[in-house]
C-alpha cells in the first residue's frame, strides 16, 4: 500500500510540475520577445536622431556656402539698350532712404533716387575718383557747378545710388538741389557704352545741348571683372537745364 501511495503522489509532482512549465512557458517567452523588440527599437530610434544630426549639419553647411559673397556675371548688354542686366555684386541691404544733404542733392523720381551730392576730385591715378559709400553721388569739381554754361557731371555707384540709371528714358526728369537753387534736367540720350570704348572728355564736358546747360550721369553696368576690380560696361545719362 505504501508503496503505492508514493507512485501516486510521484505522479502527481510530475504532473504538477509538466502543468507549471506548460502555463508559464509561453509567459516567459512572451516578456523575452517584447524585452529585445523594445531594445530593438531604442537602437533603432537611436540610429534615426543620429541619421538627422548628420544631415541637418550638412544643410548648414551647404547654406553656409551658398551665403559666401561671389562675384556674379550676367550676359553682356547690347549697347543702346536700356533694361537693367547687371547683378549686384555688394548686395547691399538699405535700411532707410536717405534725406538729401540741405542745399546740395540730386534727386530722379523715375528711378527712385533721393542722395547726397558731395565733391570729387581725381584718384591718383588721375581718374574721376567715386563715392566712398554705395549711397551718395558725387559732384566732379572739375566739371562746372549747376546753374553755369557747359555740363556739370555727377557719378556715383551701381549696385548703389544709381543701380537702375539704366532704366532712365528720353524726358525723364532730373532735379539737383545746390546752395539754395534748384535746377531741373529733361534727359535727351542714355548710353550703354563698353568700359575700353568709354571717352571720359564726352562724358564728362559733352553734348549739353540747348540752353547751354546739361548734366551728365555715369555709373557702371553689366559683367563683373575681377581681374579689373569693376564692371564691363557704363552707362551715361546725358540731359539739358529745362
């Protein structure tokens, strides 16, 4: 009889036992398999912000580059033309109009332009010399003053104070403000003229006109040249006292 009792109750373990293993198995295996797919995951979500890292620092990069200032060339205008090719090499960003200088100023609504005049002489090169600033123009001393017999000639630069003299037409109006008196221009020619071909004696002392009393305009346009330090082209603006 005792012994078999103890056959039963081993069999009895034994069956306990198989019916654990068999209820907690799938448990087990369960937890392992979510326990490694969550692991999985952070290394995963790991390599991604890494992944984003990398490329948002090459963007950077790749802005950083584009944002460096180059010279840009543009197609050569035709001589004649009046349209405006030329693309801004200092790209300057201008926060406010400037107010005309008391007495000396230059003013073409047609093309927006409101500046200071002040006096220029020659570079030592012997070159009508330019503003310092992108943003006055500047009255040649070596040309008469407004108000007196010949042509007065003022310049300034492009991009700058006269980036759209291009633009100017036949009738246009130019207004210059000096010591006190106002003297008023009606543009008669605008000239597209390469730099090797520009006569400066023309552009400075010519063609006045009637009335005996002009003013002539020059600035620069078209391509870039590094090489030169400036554009390849000029335009002139020539206009008679009205």
């Amino acid at each position: 009889m005792v012994i078999n009792y103890a056959k039963k109750f081993g069999g009895l373990i034994r069956s306990l036992i198989l019916t654990v293993l068999i209820v907690t198995a799938p448990i087990y295996l369960a937890v392992n398999i979510l326990g490694n797919h969550n692991a999985q995951a952070e290394t995963d979500k790991s390599g991604i912000e890494t992944i984003i890292k990398i490329d948002a620092t090459a963007t950077v990069a790749k802005l950083s580059e584009v944002a460096k200032p180059t010279p840009k060339q543009t197609e050569t205008p035709t001589a004649g033309t009046t349209s405006q090719t030329s693309t801004a090499y200092y790209a300057p960003t201008r926060v406010s109009t400037p107010t005309p200088a008391p007495g000396r100023y230059i003013s073409i609504p047609a093309i927006g332009v409101s500046a200071h005049l002040i006096n220029l002489g020659l570079t030592a090169s012997g070159a009508v010399d330019a503003p310092t600033n992108l943003y006055d123009a500047g009255w040649y001393t070596g040309s008469v003053a407004p108000g007196n017999p010949g042509a007065s000639f003022i310049d300034g630069h492009s991009p700058g104070v006269f980036g759209r003299l291009s633009a100017l037409g036949a009738g246009s109006i130019i207004t210059v403000g000096w010591d006190g008196q106002i003297y008023n221009y009606r543009v008669t020619s605008v000239q597209i003229v390469a730099l090797d071909q520009v006569n400066m004696g023309m552009a400075v002392y010519g063609i006045v006109g009637g009335g005996n009393q002009g003013l002539n305009i020059m600035t620069c346009y078209g391509t870039y040249l590094p090489a030169k330090g400036t554009y390849s082209h000029r335009v002139i603006v020539y206009s008679v006292r009205v």
